[in-house]
C-alpha cells in the first residue's frame, strides 16, 4: 500500500532550498519516491500556519518514507533544511474513510 509524505516548509535561505530541491530528487529515487506536487502555490482555508511551498511525494509504503527519512542517503541532504527551514511533515497511508 504506497504512503505519502506530506511536507510543509518555510525556507529562510532561498540558496539553501535550491540546493535541497535538486538533492532531495536524488535521494528519493533508490527508495521509490517520487513527487506527485511540489512547490505548490498554498492557500489556507483554516488554521494559521501558511507554509512557503508544500510538497506531495508518493512512496511504495509508510515503511519506504521511513527508511528514506532515515537513510545515509537523504542525511546530508536532511542537515540542509534542518538548518535552513521550518517544517512539518506527515507520513499518510493510503486507505479508504
């Protein structure tokens, strides 16, 4: 069942998320990801946060967004927008209501 990571961001250094978004495409590929939306205008309907760019990436599982979230991999890339952004990320199943 593929999972979803749902990531909200604030950058504050616009040199710092250039650099992420061209390694973080190449981190996800040896874990099945893949982006569905990034970089998206937002618009909030309710709540008060209002992130700068919100992106949609689609894994084979909940696991694969874990062992990429975690992986050698993704951790210098990981170091990058832990110092240079704010964040909120979920990790989503696929399932039905």
């Amino acid at each position: 069942m593929p999972g979803y990571l749902i990531a909200c961001v604030t950058w504050h250094d616009a040199k710092a998320a250039e650099t992420y978004g061209k390694l973080a495409i190449e981190s996800l590929r040896p874990f099945g990801g893949k982006y569905l939306m990034r970089g998206a205008p937002v618009t909030v309907l309710e709540g008060q946060d209002t992130p700068q760019r919100l992106a949609i990436i689609e894994f084979p599982s909940a696991d694969a967004v874990r062992e990429w979230h975690e992986s050698t991999e993704y951790a210098p890339v990981r170091a990058i927008r832990l110092e240079k952004a704010t964040t909120h990320w979920i990790v989503v199943m696929e399932g039905v209501a």
